[in-house]
C-alpha cells in the first residue's frame, strides 16, 4: 500500500486513487446554501472594490480556471480571507508549541499559546501525537488530525482538533463525523511531517483512542477559548446511515427509465334501455362525496330494530339475496345501511323499507330507485344510472324516513306508479 500527498493540491493519493479528506466528507449533510450566498456577496463585494478585477474576468471569459482565481482575490480583497488566516495561525503557533520550536513573541502569539497550555491544564490533558495522518484503506479515505490526547487523570485517549471559526462551538454536526473518522481509522502513515509533498509504504496501527468521545478545542479570534467534548458515536451513525448511502445514490446509473404511452379506453356508462328490474348492466358505480347523516343512535334491543331484524331473517332466500345485493351496490360506492354494529335511525329506516318491499315480493331495483328519487325530491337518481344499494344509502336520515314510510305503502299497494322514459315515477299517493 503507497500513500502520496501533494501540498500544492493539499490532497492524498492511496495505491494511485485520490483519497477523500475527513473534513469534505463531513460537509456531505451540510446545507451549504447560507455560505454559498455568503461567498457570493464577498466576491462581488471584492469586485467592486477593485474595479480592474472586472476587466480582468473580461479578458479571461474563457478560462474557468483563471476566473475562479480572480473570484478567489476579489473574496480577498473583501475580507474574506481574514478567518482563515487566522485559523491557519493558530494551528502553526500551537504545532510549534508541541514541538519545542521558537516563536516570535508577540501580544498575539503570546495570547495564543497562554490560552493552549491554560485549556489543557484546566482539562488535564496532555498531548500524545500531533499532525499525524491516518488512512482507512478499504474506504479510500485520508487525512490529518491535529492531536491526539491523553487524560493525566484516566490515562484514555482522545482525538482533538482545534477550531477557530466564531460558530464552530454552535454546529457540532461536521465536527462528529471529522472526529468519528480520526478516531475510527486502522492506521497511520509513518513518517510524515508538515504540509510537505510525501510518499510512504509503511504504516502503524492508529492509537488508542476513545470510539464515543472526542474533543474540539475553540480558540476563536475574539470570545473565550473553551474544550468541548463530542459525540463522535452519533458521527459514526451519521457517516453509516447517512453519507454512504448518500454516496451509493449519487453513483447510480440506472435512473433512465423505459415509459411507453398506452391509451386507456374510456368506458361506455351509457344506460341499456332494454334492462329492467334487478339486472342493471353497466351502471356506474356513484362513489359518496359526503358522509350522509346518520341522525340518531338508537340500542340495539330497541323494539323496531327487533321487529326489523325478525322481518329480515323471515324473508326467503331470494328476497334476502336482494336485500344483501342492494348492500353491497351501497358498499362499492362507499356508504353503508346494514344494522350490525351500527344502529342509527338512517340505517334502521332504510333497512325497515327495503325489508317491507321484499316481504311483499316488490323486490325490485327499479321501484326502489323510485323511491329514492320521491323521497329526495330531486332528478339527479337517473333510471339505470344509479345502482338501486347506492341510490338509498346515499340518503341522509330525513331523507331515509320518508323512504321507509314511501316503501310501506308501495309494499302495500298504495302508491300509484307511472312509467317513463326514464323508469318508473311515482306520481302520488293514495290514503291509506
């Protein structure tokens, strides 16, 4: 196994495949919207700043490369620059701390450094190893920690890196998986120092270091220096469930699907004249739009549904069949009358009514239909176009009353019938 690193691309190579850093993989859940704006308005704050930046995008139109560097001196020019400079200074005062190393002492170094040595006094830490790169081979995945730490008070081991951004202390997400990642690699490469060019072979088993906890040391430019502990178990999870799934959807090639149009053929609801009585052909099914009112709740030992369920259960088998069907039309288009478990005025009405027709063998659709259409007062219940089930148990309770009071005297002969073109009508009613 060869690691190469390029500082001039600040990146790693392993056996020839150019490896992803742990601080890009942790941005993969980030919303990135509010710094790309952020970066946008510097730019064209730069821009307008140095005026000769614009005639030089004019003459490079063509070269994205040489506009990106112009975007890059404009964010410059705008300030931008000014926080990561000073988190590549700190990061520098404090390796040189660790090592030994001079610094020239000035209010700003010297702030530094008191504020490095006091956080890991007050923590009780000291550090084991600093800027050491560590691999995970089978993801082809490389980077740097900044150190690795030793509690003088339990002796375990932790992975720490030091922040310096104004924020870094709010959004610990990005911070979890870049610290999951240190601390979960296999190895090390063995040799490197610094951000020199490199190329290694030999590698060491990572430290000891602790798999559900890591720090993050916050030095920032103006603010309190503060250690804060991370949950680096919830990076680990991020990283699983998150980032590589993220990374298999992104690879996928197989998103082109195959779409041929097939017309779909529009059914004929149109009414067969030719067909009466039960047999209603290819009547639409009409699907309730509403809830009818159900009215009233009545017990299930009240006398009338007594009476009602005795009737029903007396009714040969061919007259019960067509009670059951009417039931059925009613349930397709989404409503129901039966009794069981539900004991309203509406459901008791409609079935009184179609229970008195069939004991009187008036068991017919049409009738029925009929009957609905009296009782709502309205045309809309068209002759065939309904099913007879779905017409009734669309009604609401009132309208159900004055459907079994109608079905009494239809069962009783006293309703006078007249035919139509579009099925029977029931014109009045006699005295009973």
């Amino acid at each position: 196994m060869k690691l190469k690193y390029s500082a001039k691309a600040h990146g790693y190579w392993l056996d020839g495949r150019r490896c992803k850093s742990p601080s890009a993989i942790a941005k993969v859940p980030d919303d990135s919207s509010a710094l790309d704006k952020w970066r946008r308005r510097q730019t064209a704050i730069g821009l307008a700043m140095r005026p000769e930046l614009l005639t030089e995008v004019a003459a490079s139109i063509e070269d994205k490369r040489a506009i990106d560097a112009i975007c890059e001196r404009a964010m410059d020019h705008a300030g931008a620059s000014s926080g990561r400079n000073w988190g590549s200074a700190v990061h520098l005062i404090i390796e040189r701390d660790i090592a030994g190393a001079a610094i020239l002492e000035t209010p700003e170094t010297a702030r530094v450094r008191k504020q490095w040595q006091q956080l890991l006094a007050d923590h009780h830490l000291e550090v084991v190893r600093a800027e050491a790169v560590i691999v995970h081979p089978e993801l082809k995945i490389a980077g740097r920690f900044d150190q690795v730490m030793r509690s003088t008070i339990t002796g375990e081991g932790f992975v720490m890196d030091v922040k310096t951004g104004a924020s870094a202390a709010d959004f610990l997400q990005a911070h979890a998986v870049q610290l999951w990642l240190y601390a979960a690699a296999s190895v090390m490469a063995t040799g490197p120092q610094g951000d020199v060019d490199f190329e290694v072979t030999e590698f060491s088993p990572m430290l000891n270091v602790s798999q559900s906890v890591a720090f993050v040391a916050h030095i920032p430019q103006d603010g309190e220096p503060s250690i804060i502990p991370v949950d680096i178990a919830a990076g680990g999870e991020c990283f699983r469930n998150v980032i590589e799934p993220t990374w298999a959807w992104r690879a996928r090639k197989d998103l082109r699907a195959t779409w041929t149009p097939t017309p779909t053929p529009t059914p004929d609801t149109r009414p067969d004249p030719h067909k009466h009585g039960k047999a209603f052909g290819g009547a639409v099914v009409v699907a309730a739009t509403v809830v009818p009112d159900e009215g009233a709740t009545v017990g299930k030992d009240d006398a009338k549904v007594t009476a009602v369920r005795e009737a029903y259960q007396a009714l040969d088998v061919a007259a019960k069949s067509w009670v059951d069907e009417l039931r059925a039309q009613a349930l397709g288009a989404g409503v129901d009358f039966h009794l069981a478990g539900n004991y309203t005025t509406r459901r008791l009405s409609i079935m009184a009514g179609l229970v008195a027709l069939a004991g009187a063998g008036k068991d017919r659709d049409d009738l029925v239909r009929a009957i609905v259409r009296f009782a709502v007062a309205d045309d809309v219940v068209e002759w065939l176009a309904t099913p007879a089930g779905a017409a009734v148990g669309l009604c609401d309770h009132a309208q159900a009353a004055l459907f079994e009071a109608t079905a009494l005297l239809a069962a009783q002969g006293l309703v006078v019938e007249t035919l139509t073109l579009d099925g029977p009508r029931l014109e009045e009613l006699e005295a009973a």
